[in-house]
C-alpha cells in the first residue's frame, strides 16, 4: 500500500509540474526560443535523453523542475577576450568551442586567443570568433556538458516583450488549465447538489444518521421550524451546535415521521470530536492522526474536565471554550492545557497554537460544527460543471492567497500558521495520500489545488519565481529600457539559494512530522 501511494504521489506531483514546464516550453518553442534542457526534478541528474536541441532530464528531488531556455545566461560571458580557447571546424566555420583548451583530448583542435568575438549576431550579422566565422549551430564545450549557440534570433533576451511574456506565464497559465480540467472532471463525476431541496441525496455510513435517515426523505422540519431548502436546513441543524437530541420531521413515502437524531460535534481549531456514542458525558471519539490534538497526546475516550483552564460540564461549555481560544488574537504562540479524565487518571495535556477561526475561514471550515452524516441530492448539468470550474480554480487561488497572507500576520490573525507549517514533498506525500484513501474524487479535487497552488506560487513578484520574471519585464515595459542582465541574474541566483534553504527547512520539519518528533 505505501509503495503504492508513493506511486500514486510521484505521478500526482510530477504531472503537475510536467504540464508547467510544458507550457513554458512549448511558449519558447513558438517564439522560436532555443531551449538546452528540460528538466523534471531538481539535484543530480537520474535519466537524460537529447532528442533535437533540448536535453530531457529526470533529477533526483522530486519537487520544481525549469526549463533551461537560451539567453537567461549572457553566451558570450562563456567566451572573453583574452581567454585561450580551442576550436573545432566544420566546412570552413567554427562548429565547437572549446573552453578548457588544457584537456589532452582536444589537443588536436586549433588553439587561439580570443581577440574578438560575437556569439548573438544581432539582425542576422555573421557571428565570429577573431577572423573565424562561427555556424549559428555551433556549440560551446563546458566542463560538464555541451552548450549549443543562440544567436539573437534563437535567444529569449532577443525575442519582443510579448513573446516573451507568454514563455514566462505560460507555466503558471498551464498549472490554471490543468486545474480547470480536474475540476471540471470532478463537477461532471459528482455533479451539484439541488440547494432548493431538502431531499437526502446520501447518507454517510457510521454517521449519527445512518439507520435513522433515509435516501429519499425530504426533510420538512428541524427542532419544530419549517425547512423546504437545504441551505434552510444546514441553517437550522447548525442554529445550536451544543444540542445533542435534534429533533427531525421527515416525508417518507408520503408519511411524517418523527426522529431523534444525536450529531457529532467537530472542534477543528485543535482537531477531536465528539464520541458518536455518548450524549452528555464529554468524551472524545476517535482522534485523527497528525491533528495537534493527536499531537498534544489526547485520546478517544478522555473525558473533557477543563480546557484554558475553564472547567467544563456541558457541551456547551466546550463550545464556548473553543470559540473563545479560536477568536484570541493573541493565541499565537501559546499552549492551551486541556484537562481530561483518562480511566482512574487526571491528565493534562497541551495544544500548541491551535488554529484561529480566521486561518480555518480560508479553508472554509467553521471552527466549531456538528455533522450527522447527510448530503442533498446531486445533479448533473453541464453549464454548471463549466462555470463551477472556473468558481473552484478562482476559490483555490483566494484560499491560497488568504493563507499567505496569515502567513505573514503580524497582528496574530494567523495564529498557528508559520513557516514550519509548510509542507515540502514528504508533506504533500502525506497529503496524497489521505486524498487517495478517501477515493479518486478527493485525489482529483487534490490535484487541482495543487495545480494552483504551484501556479499561485510561481506568479508571486520574487526573483528566481516566474512572477519576479515579469516584474523586471514589466520595468522593460514601463521604462523602455532593459535591465542590467548580470544584476538580475544574480538576483534570481541569490534568491534560488535562499528558496533552496527554505526547501530544506521545510523538508526537515515535514520528516519530524512524519516521525512524530514535533
């Protein structure tokens, strides 16, 4: 199972990827952009293959990938004046350059200082090297690999801004299509819930309504109020979250019956619930693995005494408590003490920085809610599933956004989200695989999140990222002039090695999760 899910993850996330280099690649293809590698993975090179011009590798970190197009580097810096260089022909032209003229293996080539040289041959002028003609084929021989030429009508720095633009935002624009047609696989699968009935569509096996709600019952009132909707419905079963008896009036088969129902309540700002098999005493069901109420050390079956050192007695009184912690704004970086009953034992176990209920409104999930196991019919329509995946790449992207945002909260409204919150490959393994353990459709739904959130990502305005592409293209625009090449380049550089230690940063705590050391 575990080799199967790593399977699973490696072609989720390498999908991914592949169509966002894709769509910087075919970009640059039709700009004419001379392309040396494409590259899936980051580190040392696993597999290559050369078919054409480009290079196709598969390296050993499973995470990014890039596209090595001509002209992010200057090919002329590889060639000065005053260096010493040997030279292979072909038909009278120059067709390799040799740089280190030392290895006894090209000895045989001609040795020259270089006395000038032009490598881009701007509009279509001859290139040279000395009073040698150089093919515009030709390649540089490097240390470690062989470089073709790209005079200026092959290179990116050549090509007009528009050009150039669509070879940048074509990565991210793919991730956004890729995305859409998830989603959209998703919509045409699942279908739309009918809001304007409260009919039950399905009922979730183990939850409080199994047994006692049927498939087919409309649902006409709750706790005595009238209800002929399902967001009327959601509203009244969520009115007192507390309530552990609601009372529910159905139509079956033209009949009203009466039936009691006991919901679980979720608290998800520290990750337990309710025990599904108790009403008033304040026992804690199954625990989900990794929560940080698994983390704090809490266990199904604890009995709640205290939380914040509030003493409990009621749900709600739990309730209360929880809201309370969620909507501190201050709650960032302290420990709740939870108190629990645990056999003949008195335990006290602490939550660190539970989830505030702002972080938990970007994932759309309240931070307290009761669920009894019950979803409205679904539907198929095909306008809806086309305009709903143009909804879910646009809420995907917000969710994004919004998390980045709390990211970077100094006013504490992001309690609980920081840096070591990130999840690097071991994470999104895990990730994966809790989507693949719920069925293809949350695997799906999965990877369109991911999609946009490598595509949200790259578009963000710092160097070595797509989007700090665009933001020195858009100094071109607005100024008329290009940047200093080297200077950029150096920015992307420095900023791929802080990112590069981020990585790892962010590697090392997804394997203390992993090992339940943090």
């Amino acid at each position: 199972m575990v080799l199967f899910n790593i399977l699973v993850f490696l072609i989720s996330l390498s999908v991914v990827i592949i169509l966002h280099e894709l769509g910087h690649f075919v970009a640059a293809r039709r700009a004419g952009i001379l392309c040396h590698e494409f590259s899936l993975g980051m580190g040392p090179v696993l597999w290559k293959t050369k078919k054409g011009e480009t290079v196709y590798t598969i390296r050993a970190i499973p995470i990014g990938g890039y596209v090595m197009m001509a002209g992010e580097e200057v090919d002329s810096e590889f060639v000065k004046e005053g260096m010493r260089v040997r030279l292979q022909f072909e038909a009278g032209k120059v067709s390799k350059i040799y740089i280190d003229h030392t290895k006894e293996e090209y000895e045989n080539y001609q040795l020259v200082t270089v006395e000038k040289v032009d490598l881009s041959g701007k509009d279509g002028a001859p290139l040279y090297l000395n009073d040698y003609e150089v093919k515009r084929d030709a390649f540089l021989v490097l240390k470690n690999r062989e470089l073709q030429i790209a005079p200026s009508e092959r290179s990116f720095s050549g090509k007009t801004r528009w050009q150039r633009f669509w070879a940048i935002f074509g990565g991210p624009m793919m991730n956004f299509v890729l995305a859409f047609f998830v989603f959209l696989a998703v919509n045409l699968m699942v279908g739309f819930p009918n809001m304007d009935s409260s009919v039950i569509g399905t009922v979730g096996e183990g939850f409080p309504a199994d047994n006692i709600i049927q498939v087919g019952d409309e649902i006409i009132e709750v706790e005595g109020d009238p209800v002929s909707s399902w967001d009327e419905l959601s509203a009244a079963l969520d009115d007192d979250p507390a309530n552990r008896r609601i009372d529910i009036t159905v139509l079956r088969d033209g009949n009203e019956i009466d039936l009691t129902v006991t919901p679980i309540i979720y608290f998800y700002s520290i990750g337990f619930h309710s025990s599904p098999d108790t009403i008033d005493d304040l026992i804690i069901g199954p625990v989900t693995e990794d929560t940080k109420a698994d983390r704090a050390g809490l266990q199904e079956g604890d009995e709640l005494l205290s939380i914040d050192g509030v003493d409990v007695f009621r749900w709600d009184d739990v309730v209360y408590a929880i809201h309370d912690i969620g909507n501190d704004p201050y709650v960032e970086g302290r420990i709740v003490p939870i108190v629990v009953q645990r056999g003949d034992e008195v335990v006290t176990v602490n939550v660190s920085e539970p989830f505030t209920a702002a972080f938990l409104e970007t994932q759309n999930i309240n931070i307290v809610d009761t669920r009894i196991g019950i979803s409205p019919e679904y539907r198929f329509s095909l306008v809806q599933s086309l305009t709903g995946s143009v909804g879910d790449v646009g809420r995907s992207a917000g969710i994004i956004f919004t998390t980045l945002g709390l990211l970077f909260d100094s006013d504490g409204a992001g309690a609980g989200i920081g840096v070591d919150s990130l999840a690097g490959p071991l994470g999104i393994y895990q990730i994966t695989s809790a989507a693949l353990s719920q069925g293809a459709i949350s695997l799906l739904s999965w990877i369109g999140l991911l999609s946009v959130n490598l595509g949200v990502i790259n578009l963000l305005p710092i160097p070595a990222l797509d989007g700090g592409r665009l933001v020195f293209l858009g100094y071109e625009a607005i100024t008329n002039r290009k940047p200093n090449q080297k200077i950029e380049n150096t920015l992307h550089y420095v900023m791929y090695l802080a990112l590069m230690g981020l990585f790892v940063f962010i590697t090392f705590n997804d394997l203390l999760r992993l090992l339940n050391i943090k």
